[in-house]
C-alpha cells in the first residue's frame, strides 16, 4: 500500500530500526501496560523528532512528523497516542523558544530532552469535559523564588515512563486580579508527584493513561513560562500553535490504526477491485486531509483562521476513517476476526478519535460563528 509504505520509509529515516523491532513483538504484548516498547523508541531517538537539529533533534517537519506517527500508529497503537503527547508537549516548548517571550531555558530544555533522549508527559486540560485543551488544570502559591504547584491530570498519557511533566498553571495575580497563565515543567522525580491508577480499558492500555496528581510541588520560576494575556474566549498564540499540532498528531494516530486494517484488506485482496479501491479512497481522503493540515504549518500558517480549517479537517478525517473501518472490517470478514484478537481490538481502538477535544458539538456554535466572520472562540 504506497501511502503506508511511504510513510514507514520516512520513520525509518528518522527513526532506523524502531519498525522492525515493533513487528518482532505481538500486538497484544505492544498494547499491554509497561510494554517495552517505549525503550525501543527512545532507543531509536523517538523524544527528538520535532526538536531542530540545531539542538540535537531530529529535525522532522510537519509532513515527516505526521508520517512517522502514522506509520508507528499501524504497529504499534498505544505508542504513537501516548508519544503523541510527547511531541505535542515539545511543540509547545518549541513554541515558547521561538517567541519574543521566550526566557533562553526553553532552548537548554529542547537540548536536554534530545541529548538525554526524555520522554515528556501533557498535563494539560486534553480530556477534561467543559474545559479547553490547554486550559489551566493546576493551582499555584506564590513561594519563595517559584510557586508550590497542587493539581492532578486524568487520564495522563506516559504516566508511568515520562521523565518530564509539562502542564498548564494558573499563577495568582499580584492585585487580586484574573490568575495568568504559564506552562510549567517539571522532572517526574520531583517530589509530591504520584502516579494513580485511572485507565480501566484493556483498549490502548499500553498508553499508560493513569492519573498523575501534584502535592505541593515546589516549581523553581525558571521552570514557568508565561503565555501572552488573550481576549476572553479566545485563545493566544501558544495554545493556537499548540492544539494545531495536537490535532494533526492525534489524527495521524487513528489514521494509522486504520492503515493497518486497510492494508490487510488490499494486501489480503479481500473482496472485489471496486470494494478494495473504495475503502482505500476512503482512507486517502483522510491521508489527504492530514497533509494539507502538515504543509500549513510547514508555511507558518497557524493563526486563529488557521486553527479552524485544522478543525474542520479533523472531523473530515474521522467521518473518512469511520467508512474505511466499517468497509474494512466487513470486507476481511468473520474469519479474520474469530482466527485473531488483533482486527477486533484495531476497529475497537480506531473509534477513539471521536473522544479526543473538541468535541464536534462543542466545535459547532464556534464555527458558524467563525464562518459567519468572527474570530473562533473555544471555551
């Protein structure tokens, strides 16, 4: 299947070795919680694919970015999710070091996650009904020469194997003001960090999707960076450039998932000619989708208007995936999914793009309003 095929070769590029050693390992062992599959991506140098080589990355831009996780999501599922967050996480960081705000720190941390190869954990609000994504889910006490942090997030993608923890904060305004915003970074080994059981699923349970809580942990200044004060319901640059990006990543997730399935039928030559081309299209038009939400960003469009066609790409992707995965499934028939657990836990897994914010009734009234001539505003 070119599509798939091409975006493998891309992952080897960056990532030599990692495929290889994913499809010696069975699916039910990747999926399965504190699966070693993890190490195999920091092995490869996986917590460096978006930070510039510049810094010690791999360099990868948005479209080898999207490739690498789809073709990573066709192996190994868990993985490609939760490293997502990773790099959405080292998107945001990236973000931060770019802009006229930007502290220096940022640049040594990108150094350190590449050259130590870390994996970074999200703790932003993704997940958290009512809440936008990068809204603050923890509280902060000014203290001497930082702030003591309290908080938790669930579920928390990495739980268990991250080494850093990025989250959003609310800081307490000096007059008695609104509470700013900052991001906050901080080692796992920190104390007043637990990790708590949350993920009930054997779905995506390799993802080690867990609560991680926050008691009073003591967050040196140097480790906040401050975003820039937004117009109420709207949000500011870094989290612009940041949900653009989670967007394009988490897609290219369940993209990958149903690759894999669309490759069994074409590769297996399940049904007719017209029943192969059809749910190939199908996936394609996904594929497609997601390239034009990669070259972008390749181009620096990432603004307001910019986050709305994301959007509005997003929800084109699933309503494709959905078609590819029901014809898929049907056309590889009872047979494939009573010889083998693996088809019915890919089509169970490949339904969760629809869970990931925001959700397509919430996107609704923001749009027409967007579509109407206005800013979008998320709540």
């Amino acid at each position: 299947m070119r599509s798939l095929e091409s975006a493998r070769e891309t992952c080897e590029s960056l990532l030599p070795g990692l495929l290889g050693r994913l499809a010696d390992v069975p699916l039910e062992e990747l999926e399965a919680p504190r699966s070693a599959a993890f190490d195999d991506f920091r092995a490869a140098g996986g917590p460096a694919l978006l930070i510039p080589a510049s810094y010690g990355g791999k360099g990868a831009d948005p479209l080898q970015a999207l490739a690498v996780v789809r073709a990573l999501a066709s192996r190994a599922p868990s993985l490609a999710i939760a490293t997502t967050m990773h790099h959405f996480s080292v998107a945001t960081l990236f973000t931060l070091a770019d802009s006229i705000q930007s502290s220096g720190m940022e640049w040594a941390l990108l150094e350190g996650i590449a050259e130590q190869r870390l994996l970074v954990a999200s703790g932003f609000a993704e997940g958290r009904p009512g809440r936008g994504i990068l809204s603050p889910t923890m509280t902060a006490t000014e203290a001497d020469g930082g702030y003591v942090i309290n908080g938790a997030k669930k579920p928390c993608s990495l739980a268990h194997s991250m080494d850093l923890l990025t989250a959003s904060v609310a800081l307490p305004a000096a007059d008695g003001g609104e509470p700013s915003m900052a991001v906050l970074l901080v080692p796992r080994e920190t104390e007043g960090i637990s990790v708590h059981p949350f993920w009930g699923s054997r779905t995506l349970a390799g993802a080690e999707s867990d609560e991680v809580r926050l008691t009073d942990v003591f967050v040196d200044e140097k480790l906040l960076m401050r975003t820039e004060p937004s117009v109420a319901g709207r949000l500011d640059d870094l989290q612009t450039v940041g949900l653009i990006w989670f967007e394009l990543l988490i897609s290219a997730c369940y993209l990958g998932i149903v690759s894999g399935l669309v490759e069994r039928v074409v590769d297996g030559g399940r049904g007719s000619a017209a029943d192969r081309a059809g749910v190939l299209t199908r996936l394609e038009t996904g594929a497609l989708l997601l390239e034009g939400t990669a070259r972008m960003i390749a181009d620096g469009d990432t603004g307001n208007a910019d986050l709305a066609r994301t959007l509005v790409a997003r929800y084109g992707v699933q309503d494709a995936l959905r078609d590819a995965l029901g014809r898929a499934v049907e056309l590889l028939g009872g047979s494939a999914f009573m010889s083998s657990s693996d088809v019915g836990y890919l089509a169970g897994a490949a339904h969760g793009l629809s869970f990931h914010p925001p959700s397509r009734a919430s996107f609704t009234d923001p749009y027409l309003d967007h579509a109407a001539g206005r800013p979008l505003r998320l709540t």
